[in-house]
C-alpha cells in the first residue's frame, strides 16, 4: 500500500484527490485546518488515513507533525501540495496588509514548509512524486490578482527548479496549472459572500474537483519513465483576454 500526503484536504482538489488516492489504496496523510472535516473523513476512512489539523503557515507545527508521522505514514511516495488561497480580486494599493501576507504565507511559504518537511521522506521511497498546484495566474495576469498571480508564478517556477535539484532522484515533480474551477475557492476569495462567488461561474461550464483528482490519476499511472513537467487547463469556456489598451 502507497502513502501519499496531500494537504487542503477539507475542500475542493485535495478533498476529491484523497477520496480517488484511497480508491487506489492509497493510504493519505490529510492536512488542513478545519478539524470537523478532517474528523468526518476519519469516520469515512478509518485508518486508511492519518488525519493531521494544521495551519501549513505554522513553521513549527508542520516540521513537527512531519517527524512525530507514525511509522506506517512515514513511507511517503507521493507529495500533492495543494493547500492555498485567493484572498480579493482588487487593485494591489486597494489590498488590505493581512490579506496579502495570508496569500503568501499560506502559498509560497507554507507551500515550501511542507515541501520541504517532506522531501527527506520523499527521498527514501523509490519513485516519489511532488505535486504542485499551481494555476493559470501564473501564467496569465488578470485585473485583481497581483499578489495571488505572483504566488502562483513562484510555484511554477519553484516546480522546474526543484525538478532540476532532483536530478537523478528518481523523484517527479509535476505542476498543474488549472484555469475556473468550482469549490470553495471564490467564496474563501470573497470572504463568505456566496452571491459574488457564484456569479464567477455564471455562463460557463467550469470544471470540478473531481476533474483535478481525474488529471492527477492520471499522472500519477504514467510509466516510470515519464515526467509531467507542467499541465495547464481551462474550462472550454475560458480563454485569454489578451491585451488592454485604451484604443483597441
Ligand atoms: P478550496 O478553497 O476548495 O480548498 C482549499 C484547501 O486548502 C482547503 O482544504 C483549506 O482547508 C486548505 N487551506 C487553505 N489555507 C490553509 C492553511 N493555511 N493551512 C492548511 N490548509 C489550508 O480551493 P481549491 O480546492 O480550488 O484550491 C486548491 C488549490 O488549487 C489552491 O492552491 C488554489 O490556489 C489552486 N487553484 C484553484 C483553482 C480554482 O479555480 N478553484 C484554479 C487553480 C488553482 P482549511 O480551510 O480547512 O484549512
Ligand atoms: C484560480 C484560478 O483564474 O481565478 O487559480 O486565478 S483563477
């Protein structure tokens, strides 16, 4: 039986990525805050899974969870580093101090908390895997999404570097760069207010958790030999906006 570690598994692409990892007969470590869920998923999942209540923010907290693992979760061979955050969709100057801080700290730093608390795991397994989840902000800026946008790009460019690192490791590392997906994203990023979050996906046809947990099945059968080095994707309604200027 494999172990993966997935965090931000109470929402969304972790929470759809356990379900189809225990499909497989995988055995999870699931991260996130809110410990009502993670309760529920034991109840569901029983000790197919470690459950693990913790701020990815929390330095401390994830070196310690990570080492103190029981010894049948230490075997990890696969790393989906999802936990992260959109906080407002305003102007940067308009972007409130706390806001911007939650946004890096959770994406980048608390991204690499994790990244790097696991990694010595990673490296005893055989054939590991990261899996990063970035987003198309990385790629495409949007009015509103400056910091988010530039967490994201860290995460990518961080992906290919790490990659390079582990050269010769037997170790893949894969970045996914999903464009509109429905989950509890829009509403973390408007606070609460359902009626703006689900305006986001009026007139589309967005893609789902599921569809996320689907693309990393998927990675995650190829052979031995094969890395994904980065996968980008849209709903089929989502294109780019190009360029603004005044005249065109
Ligand atoms: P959700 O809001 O549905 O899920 C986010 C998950 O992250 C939750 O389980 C939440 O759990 C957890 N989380 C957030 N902050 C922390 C923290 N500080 N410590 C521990 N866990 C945390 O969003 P998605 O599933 O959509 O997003 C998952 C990832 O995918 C994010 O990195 C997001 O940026 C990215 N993404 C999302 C897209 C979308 O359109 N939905 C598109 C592209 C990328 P809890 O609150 O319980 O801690
Ligand atoms: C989330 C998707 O387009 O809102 O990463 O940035 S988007």
């Amino acid at each position: 039986m494999k172990t993966a570690l997935i965090t931000g598994v109470s929402s969304g692409f972790g929470l759809e990525s356990l379900k189809a990892l225990i499909e497989l007969d995988y055995k999870v470590i699931a991260i996130a805050r809110r410990k009502e869920r993670l309760e529920k998923l034991q109840e569901l999942y029983g000790n197919k899974i470690y459950p693990i209540a913790l701020d990815v923010r929390d330095k401390q907290a994830v070196f310690t969870a990570i080492k103190n693992l029981p010894q049948e979760f230490k075997n990890i061979s696969l790393l989906i580093n999802n936990a992260g955050l959109a906080l407002g969709l305003d102007e940067f100057d308009s972007l409130n101090i706390e806001d911007i801080e939650a946004m890096v700290d959770t994406n980048i730093k608390g991204f690499l908390y994790i990244a790097r608390a696991t990694l010595p795991l990673l490296r005893k397994t055989k054939n590991a895997h990261v899996i990063n989840l970035g987003s198309i902000a990385a790629n495409v800026p949007y009015y509103g999404g400056n910091v988010y946008c530039g967490t994201k790009a860290f995460v990518a460019q961080f992906s290919k570097a790490l990659r390079t690192d582990l050269r010769g490791s037997n170790i893949k590392v894969t970045n996914i760069a999903p464009g509109l997906c429905k989950t509890e994203f829009s509403e973390v990023r408007f606070k609460g207010d359902v009626k703006k979050a689900d305006e986001v996906y009026e007139n589309t046809k967005y893609i789902k958790a599921e569809d996320i947990a689907k693309i990393i099945t998927f990675i995650i059968s190829l052979p031995e030999h094969i890395n994904i080095n980065e996968i980008e994707l849209m709903p089929v309604t989502q294109t780019w906006a190009g360029t603004f200027s005044e005249k065109i």
